[in-house]
C-alpha cells in the first residue's frame, strides 16, 4: 500500500527519502502524488517540507494536510478562473502588488545601505527655525519608578530614598534595594513621556498635567506590589519641547527627508540608465524632469 511505503518513509526523513521493506518495494521520490493539468506534486516536493524528527503519526498527519492544500489550491484556483467575471482584475491586482512589493523591497534595502548620520548643527538649526511648532501633546517627566513586593523588608527604606531623591540615596537603591525588585527604572537624566510611565502603575491618572505637576512622590499598592514613583522634574502638555527631548523627533525627521531626496535621485538615475539603454522611452512626457515635453 502506498500509506505504508509513505509511512515508512516519513519515518526516517532525518536519513533519506525512500527505504524498504521485505514486502515493499522502495519508495520513488520522483513518483507522482496527485496531478492536476500540467502539475505534478512529487513525493519529494512533500517529503522535503516534513520537519525531521517529526513523530511517524504527525509526520503522517502533516503529510496528508500538505497534499490536500495543494490539490485544493489547484483545484479552486482553477474553477475561479474560469467561472469569476473578474478575473482579470483580479490578475492584475495581483501583477501590481508584486510589482510594488519588488520596488519597495529594492528601495528599502538601498536607504538602510545609505543611512547618515545627522549633525548636530543641522539638528540644532531645524529646532531654532521650528521650535515654535515642537509642541508636547502629553507631559514628560524626569524621574524613577519602582516595583516591589509588598512584604520586601527593604521597603521603608526605599520609600525614604525614592523620597530624598540625592545622589547618595539613589545608589544606596540601586546598591541595595533592587534586589529583590521586580521593575525599576531611573530616567532623572532624560526626558521620559508620562504615558511610558503611567501605563506600568495600576492607578487612574485622569488628569496627566494636574498630576505631574502636584506630585512628586506618588505610591499605590495592587497584587501585592508596591509602585513607587518619584518625578523630579516635568514639563506640560502645550509647552515647547525641550531640545534634547526634541532632538531625537528632530533627527527622524530630517532622516526621513534625507531617504526621500536620495530614493528620488537613485529613481531618476534609474531612469536615466534605461533611457541611454533604450528600454525608457519618453514620448510626449519626460519621466526624468517629471513634466510634459514642450
């Protein structure tokens, strides 16, 4: 029986593609499954994609799910072609995405070839002429956040340091009381925005600008933790951002233009070499300058 000769060969994929038996004969990984016009799934077309090591009844289970999806998508791409009004629609849907993804894919991968790095005078230069426009749209927040088991006997201690917030008190938490921390974050060095912290604290915040600005020390306790926050400085939702804050929006930005203009100079030096080779061809309309010939 074939599920036997099948059966014996899934079951030592990891060594070959065929063995024997006393009363089998071996098993041709160039014989034909199922056929469908002029396809042919082989046996090793099917073999090759069953994983080895695969336990024989998987192995068995896998093989028949990958004869069967093949014989379906034939099949019923077959009757849709003949029997949908819109096929050729649809084939041509098909023939522009894979076109776009080509493109796309080959322009993605020549912009990470071609990343600069951005000065600082360009990035400095930007913030000065558009500052005005750099807006907060939520607060940030400088600061530490703190996670600890409720019953930590460290944890009086770590409420008066997150609370004195020195330099002495923060390395005798990073020194002793993280331990048995479960999170701890100390951003008092760098802009953080509200919404990154405040979603790590079981707590309502309803309003984010009122509570930054009166608190600076906040604890609440759920599931037998205890969240510790300290901010020890913000700014506003509305205010101008600060520029080291801005300058990583900045240096995305002026990175996103400098991939645009070089995709658009490797697209017209494309065109160009097509042009000189003939396969370009303008007519009444110039693909390189992007106009109309006069």
């Amino acid at each position: 029986m074939i599920l036997l000769r099948i059966a014996a060969v899934v079951a030592v994929v990891a060594g070959a593609l065929s063995c024997s038996g006393p009363d089998q004969a071996p098993a041709d990984e160039n014989e034909e499954l199922v056929a469908f016009g002029d396809s042919a799934l082989r046996l090793r077309d099917v073999i090759s994609r069953i994983p080895a090591g695969l336990d024989p009844v998987d192995s068995l289970a896998m093989f028949g799910n990958l004869v069967d999806e093949w014989v379906r998508q034939m099949a019923l791409a077959d009757f849709a072609q003949k029997n949908l009004t819109d096929y050729d629609r649809i084939e041509r849907m098909v023939d522009a995405y894979r076109t776009n993804l080509i493109v796309s894919s080959y322009l993605q991968s020549m912009a990470e070839q071609s990343q600069s790095v951005i000065e600082e005078t360009r990035i400095k230069n930007y913030f000065e002429v558009n500052k005005e426009n750099m807006v907060l749209e939520e607060p940030i927040v400088k600061g530490a956040f703190l996670k600890v088991n409720e019953s930590d006997e460290s944890l009086d201690r770590l409420r008066q340091w997150m609370s004195e917030f020195s330099d002495r008190s923060i390395d005798r938490i990073e020194e002793a009381g993280l331990r048995h921390a479960s999170n701890y974050q100390y951003f008092k060095d760098q802009w953080v925005p509200w919404s990154e912290i405040a979603q790590q604290i079981p707590y309502r915040f309803f309003d984010a600008d009122a509570f930054v600005k009166s608190q600076n020390n906040f604890e609440t306790a759920d599931g037998g933790s205890v969240y510790l926050l300290h901010i020890s400085d913000y700014r506003l939702s509305g205010s101008i951002m600060p520029y080291e804050y801005a300058r990583q929006v900045i240096s995305e930005i002026l990175e996103s233009g400098d991939i645009t203009s070089r995709t658009e100079r490797l697209i017209s030096d494309i065109y160009r070499r097509q042009i000189d080779e003939g396969l370009l061809r303008p007519g009444l309309y110039d693909p390189v300058a992007r106009r109309p010939l006069r």
